[in-house]
C-alpha cells in the first residue's frame, strides 16, 4: 500500500518528509487553501511522485504548473468533467476525487474510468478540498470499479488496522492519503509522526 502525503508548504518541512521516501507528496495550488504552495520549485527525489492538488482551476493554470514543477500527477477536487481530464492524459496522470457521503452514487464513477488513472475517495464536507474528518469506510463494500483509489479524510496512525479491513474487501486500494492528522499547524507535517506510520506501514 502507498503512502501520501498531502498539503506539503515549507521548504524545510518539505526536505524532511522528502528525506523519509513516501511514495507521493502533494502540493497544493487552490489559493483558498490553508495551505497554499507558493515557493518557486520543489526540491525532492525523483522516486517520489509530485502531485498537484487543484480545485475548478483553469486549463492553462494547471497547464503551466505542471510544466513549471514537473508534476507527475495532478489530483483534482472540484466539479472537473470528464472532458476536462482527459485533456491532461499527454502531460501527466490523473486523480479526481469524489467526496463521499453514505448516499454516494457509485455509477457516477463510470464517465470518469477511461480519463483518470486513479480515484482518490475523501469526506464530503461544506467546500472544497480535505475536512479532515472519515466518511464511514464500509460503504466501500459496495467499491464497483476496478480503478484503483486512495482512501483520504482524517486519516491517523491508529486507523491502520480498519484500513487492513477495507484491503479484506478485495478492492484496489492503492494507497493512503494523510494531512491534517499529522501536522503541527497547516502545511507543516510533524515528522515524527509521518516517520512513525511509515513504519507501521512497512510492518
């Protein structure tokens, strides 16, 4: 199972989580966020996945952030079409996140099969982006796709053992995403709890 880490902000901060190898790190582009990416470059290994986190942003914006960060992936969070994703599929890979309620709709996936290369599943919340509290996990029992997702929203070092429950369920999980449960303030992660899960993780 992968690990991401989301809502990276501080180049100290950035350098540190890099030196620990999760497997994706994101870097948020949506100015209303808490945690707003606004340095120059992203200096990390090339083993790890960068990931450009966006909301309703236009075609050209996320064009020229991909270019000017060598992205891998972008990751969008908003009412992004099908159309609009596929727009992407010669620059860089795709993940679009459905947010997720206990009367979630899962054929709503289907348009977005071909155009996305991985779903990322988060709470459903009053706005865009992360809410840093879990949808009820079990609804995935009813996971149609053969997409492989992310699991996000809340997630912490002791939810672990429920996600090995959801890996029961035999439904492509690819990995999980983490953020505000392992922060000292927004965009700052605490290292000794990222460094603490990783080796849970490995385990």
């Amino acid at each position: 199972m992968k690990l991401k880490v989301c809502g990276m902000k501080f180049k100290n901060n950035i350098t540190e989580i890099s030196n620990l190898n999760p497997d994706f790190m994101g870097f948020i582009f949506w100015p209303k966020s808490k945690r707003v990416f606004s340095k120059k470059t992203i200096n990390i290994s090339n083993e790890i996945k960068k990931v450009g986190v966006f909301v309703n942003q236009s075609f050209e914006l996320i064009h020229e952030k991909i270019n000017n960060y060598k992205l891998d992936f972008i990751q969008l969070h908003g009412d992004e079409t099908p159309q609009f994703c596929k727009r992407f599929e010669s620059y860089c890979k795709v993940i679009k996140v459905f947010n997720i309620g206990n009367d979630f709709d899962f054929e709503k996936l289907n348009r977005f099969e071909k155009v996305c290369d991985y779903f990322l599943f988060d709470s459903k919340g009053d706005s865009y982006g992360g809410s840093g509290v879990k949808f009820n996990w079990k609804i995935l029992e009813n996971y149609p796709s053969k997409k492989s997702f992310f699991l996000s929203g809340g997630i912490e070092i002791n939810d672990l053992k429920a996600i090995e429950k959801i890996i029961d369920y035999n439904i492509p999980l690819k990995g999980i995403d983490v953020n505000s449960k392992f922060e000292i303030k927004p965009g700052l992660k605490d290292i000794r709890k990222v460094k603490e899960l990783i080796n849970k993780m490995k385990k």
